[in-house]
C-alpha cells in the first residue's frame, strides 16, 4: 500500500526562525526577538531590552522576508503538496493591543499565501508560534485574562483576511511547552512559579478553544488543530515504582492535549493543582468554551523519545527543555545529544491516536547536523536522508499496519534556519544550504543538499520511493 491519496509531504518553519526584518514595515518586538544566541555551551540569554552588544539570531535570521520567492519556488521544486508556516503577531498587531490591523504585514501574508496557492502548495498556518509581543508584558503576558481577547482579536483578523485560501490551521505551537520553555511558549519567566505557568495554560488553552469555535463559525470549511510539542517516554524497567514515575512524566505533558481534544481538564491534573494549592483563574462560560472549542486534529513534533522513571520528579529544564534522569542506551544520539528513535513514532502514532481518535500529521520531524560544502560544492547529507527514510518507513507501518489515519508529514526545517534551542545556524535542518554562518554573516546563498533531490523523489512516488 502507498501513502493515503492527498497526503500532505512538505516542510515547516516559523516566522521568528526565517524572516528576519525584525523591525521592518510596522513589526514590533516579540519574545523571540530578546532572545541571544548560545555560545561556548550556555543557555540562550533573554534580554529585557536589545543590547547592543549581544547577537540577536532572529533579527535577520536567513532573511526570508526579502528571499521568500526564492525559497517557496525551491519548495515547489521539491514538489511540496503543503507547507507549515507561521505568521508573526507582531506584523500584524506591533504591540499585540493596537487597534488595528498593521496592513504591511497582512500584505507580506498575502503575498507568501498567494505565492504558495499558485504552485497548489496548501498552507498549514501556525497562529502563534514562540513570539509573544513584547507589547504584552505591561499585563504580565499570558497570565493575563485581557491576553486571551487580544489573541482572539488577532485570530479572527487573520481567519477573515485569509478566508478561503488558508483551511489548516493551529492555535499555538508546542503548547505544552509552558511546562518546559514558558519564556517560548507565552513570555513566562523559566524561573516562574508553577501556579503561573498554570495560569498563562490555562489562558492559552481557553484562548485556543474560542479560537477553534470562531473558525468554525466564519467557515465550516476551516480545520483546526493543537500542536503537541512530542515528549514520548518509556518507563525504565518493570519495576512498579519505574512504570508510575513514566505515567505521571507523561501526564504532565499530555494534560494539555486532553484538554484541547477533549474540552475538559483531566481529573489527574485536576488533583495536582489542588494539591498545590493552586486555583485556575476560571470565569462563568469557561467550561462550556473548553467543551465547544475541541480541535479537528492533531499535530505534533516528533524529534526524540525519553526513558523515565521513579527519579523523574516534576520537569526540570535541561536539553529539549527537560532532562528526566534516565539514558537510552539502545539508541544512537546526534550531534547535539537528541536521541535518533525511528521506531518511537510508530510508537507516538498509535499512542495519539488511541487516546484521542483524532487525524494526526506530523509537523516537525527532522536532523539537526553540521553540513559540509565538498570541494565540488555539493552536499552530501546522507546522514539526513537516512535519518528521515527510517522515520518514514515507521510511519508507514503506523497507517498500513495499525490504521493510524495520518494526513501529512512536514519535515522540520526544508531550509536552514535559526534552532530554537540555542539559536544556531550550523545546526542545520533543511534540505537547502543557506549560506550563512551562527552570526549571520555570509553570502545567504541557498544550495540543494543532497537531501534535496531525494525528498522531491519521496513526494513524487508519494513514499512509494525512499532509496538514496
């Protein structure tokens, strides 16, 4: 059997990680602009205000806001059936509360929607993805209630602007980052208190849901979806003490996907907060909110798996935003220590879709890695291919065996761009070279790798073809 007819094989980036142009045409300043780029093994520093002697990755990034023609053509090339993206809050609101729409960044969007329609790319548009307006921190950011309208306000600019040409949507990227990266996931200080970051969650997901309600209310056509930030764990052994230490690491993660599938918090973490003392800021409507505003499917990153146990206690910010105190020793690692777990998204799959019975597309999946120009000036990223074939071949068994309905598959970074985690550009992902260096210095040229020629033969075979 090959791929279901209409899968959707593309790639995904985001804006902060492509555009550049940060202060360019009305944008404001978000979270992801305050963010400096990991040197010597350090943590990237946030900034409270741009200094001028720090480097800021995402300010030109690889500078897609001029080359956008460029790279969607090469994506097109590729032979893309659909591409995830995501549109910053901050070209279209500066400061996230203005009255009005900033009409340049509707326009910079209408032109990369159009671009991708005209070579029947179909968009997949993130809402927010880690780029909270700075305008926002005079209300303490997500844990503040006034958040949730200005979200929707801008939601519902974007879903009437776009109406007809975007159908896919997702509220917000890896929500259930707040839990590990709440400075990415909403403006939450790392150092913040559990009850706000339960806080700032549950605004997010009350947010999302009045989100989901009104697409289907502007259009019956439009499908909304979550985006689960993928932490798949194994328990450590059959000790007993192993196997419940792995159910609540999971259930911390995957309360947030219970709620936006659902409509309704999970009675487990119901008992955890009030263990905690700490009380959701609810208001007359909230359940009924929740319930209306369940999502059509889900999405999610699937990089790694994770071995937990009775010494994972809570999550502690590490590598990926958690460390649980377990190693898998029968996986290989990447260069930045990830572990390479094909089988675990055959795994993940199923363990979605018997929880949820949701349709299910991975939006990020990919090889973060150290490219190498040869003297011919090719890529040879075999590594890259390799590492996606085996993920994809997993992925196969998933649909023809198991009867997991996937609907796509957009690799993580089809282009070099800026990693989230440590702000580098050497820790390349794409499938094209852009030729720049960690401080964005050099020509910006953009070369197919190897990986190039290969995945656009994946698309055309629609998976039937993985061989190298």
């Amino acid at each position: 059997m090959s791929f279901p007819k209409g899968f959707l094989w593309g790639g995904a980036t985001s804006a902060a990680q492509i555009e550049g142009a940060y202060n360019r045409d009305g944008k404001g300043l978000s979270t992801a602009d305050m963010m400096t780029l990991a040197e010597s093994g350090n943590p990237r520093e946030i900034t409270g205000k741009i200094e001028s002697d720090k480097f800021y990755p995402t300010h030109f990034a690889i500078d897609h806001y001029d080359r956008y023609e460029e790279d969607i053509a090469l994506f097109a090339e590729m032979g893309f059936k659909g591409y995830r993206l995501s549109f910053a809050w901050t070209r279209i609101f500066p400061n996230g509360d203005d009255e009005v729409p900033n009409e340049k960044g509707l326009a910079f969007y209408d032109k990369v929607i159009d671009l991708c329609l005209s070579y029947g790319i179909e968009p997949l548009v993130t809402i927010q993805h880690f780029d909270t307006p700075m305008g926002l921190e005079k209300y303490g950011f997500w844990k503040s209630r006034k958040v949730v309208d200005l979200f929707v306000k801008y939601s519902e600019v974007l879903l009437r602007h776009f109406n007809g040409r975007v159908r896919y949507w997702l509220t917000f990227n890896e929500i259930n980052n707040m839990s590990t990266m709440p400075w990415n996931a909403g403006g939450i200080s790392i150092n913040a208190s559990e009850k706000d970051k339960m806080v700032a969650a549950y605004h997010q997901l009350v947010a999302s849901a009045k989100v989901v309600k009104l697409a289907h209310e502007i259009d019956p056509n439009n499908q909304v979806g979550m985006m689960y930030n993928g932490h798949f764990s194994y328990p450590n052994s059959p000790d007993p003490e192993d196997i419940q230490g792995n159910e609540e690491f999971q259930q911390k993660m995957l309360f947030y996907a219970d709620v936006q599938c659902r409509g309704v918090y999970p009675n487990f973490k119901l008992k955890e907060l009030e263990r905690q003392n700490i009380v959701l800021p609810t208001q007359e409507g909230d359940a009924e909110i929740l319930k209306e505003g369940t999502v059509d499917y889900i999405s999610f990153s699937y990089y790694l798996t994770h071995v937990c146990g009775k010494k994972t206690k809570g999550i502690i910010k590490g590598l990926n935003g958690l460390e649980t105190g377990y190693t898998n020793p029968y996986i290989k690692r990447t260069q930045w220590g990830w572990g390479i777990d094909p089988k675990g998204l055959r795994y993940a799959l199923n363990f979605l879709y018997n929880r949820y019975q949701l349709p299910l597309i991975i939006v990020e999946n990919g090889l973060g890695a150290e490219d190498k120009i040869e003297e011919d000036g090719t890529i040879q990223d075999d590594y890259r291919i390799d590492y996606i074939k085996q993920h994809l071949i997993e992925m196969k068994k998933a649909i023809d065996l198991d009867g997991v309905p996937v609907m796509g598959y957009t690799a993580w970074g089809p282009i070099d761009l800026v990693a989230a985690s440590t702000g580098q550009l050497r820790k390349r992902y794409g499938f094209i070279y852009v030729d720049l260096n960690d401080f964005g210095q050099g020509t910006g040229n953009r070369i197919r790798k190897k990986s190039f020629d290969w995945y656009k033969e994946v698309i055309s075979s629609n998976g039937e073809n993985l061989s190298i």
